[in-house]
C-alpha cells in the first residue's frame, strides 16, 4: 500500500505561481509512474501531467508551457511547479501512482491505471 501526500496549495491571484508536492511512502518510489489531476466543481476529474520512470513527461494542452511536474527519487517527492496561473486553473488538485516494474500506460494522463491517490490540495487562482 502507497500513501500520498499533497500539500502545497493555496490561494494566488491569476499571473501567480505555487509549487505543489506530493510525498510517497514507499522504498520502490523509483518503480512509480506519477501523476497530477485536478478537479473542478461540476467538472470532470482530468489529467494534468504526468512522469514515468526514466523521465519521460505528458501534459495536458491547457498547462504546456505553464506546469512543470518533476520527482526527487532521494526524498520520495513528487512536484508540480505552476507559473502563470489563470482563473481556469482553481480546482482540488491530486497527486497519483502507479506502479510502472514491468509496464508504463501509454498515456501516463489517463486516470483508469492509478490505484494510489492522495487527499488533495485546493488551489485557487482568483482574477
């Protein structure tokens, strides 16, 4: 079993930025593809970016260019650096994994293979 961890939300005005981290408790965090979703009100969970193993990255269309999603193996860490952000952007944000030992999804922004999920950290982004 895998525990997440988010924390690093917050409120900001539209233009600002926020970092946003995600702790793992697992040995094997190396074997963890990773991934951040976010959900608006009314809306649709979707997926904002995602890393595999050996680096590779996804992004949504809508962050590309904005978010950075990066990991430090050393301390279990997942982050999703956010710059230039936009009313649009105001949703619970979640920090996922799957372990990717033997297969990485073919869309790590795809939320059907994730079987650990954080608590969430809101982030609000007001004009």
């Amino acid at each position: 079993q895998v525990q997440l961890v988010e924390s690093g939300g917050g409120s900001v005005q539209a233009g600002g930025s926020l970092r946003l981290s995600c702790t793992a408790s697992t040995v094997t965090y190396w074997l963890y593809c990773m991934a951040w979703f976010r959900q608006a009100p009314g809306k649709e969970r979707e997926g904002v970016a995602g890393i595999a193993r050996y680096g590779r990255t996804d992004y949504a269309d809508s962050v590309k260019g904005r978010f950075t999603i990066s990991r430090d193996i050393a301390k279990n860490t997942l982050y999703l650096q956010m710059n230039s952000l936009k009313p649009e952007d105001t949703a619970m944000f979640y920090c996922a994994a799957v372990s990717c030992a033997y297969r990485t999804p073919s869309s790590l922004l795809d939320f059907g293979p994730y079987n650990y999920w954080g608590q969430g950290t809101q982030v609000t982004v007001s004009s």
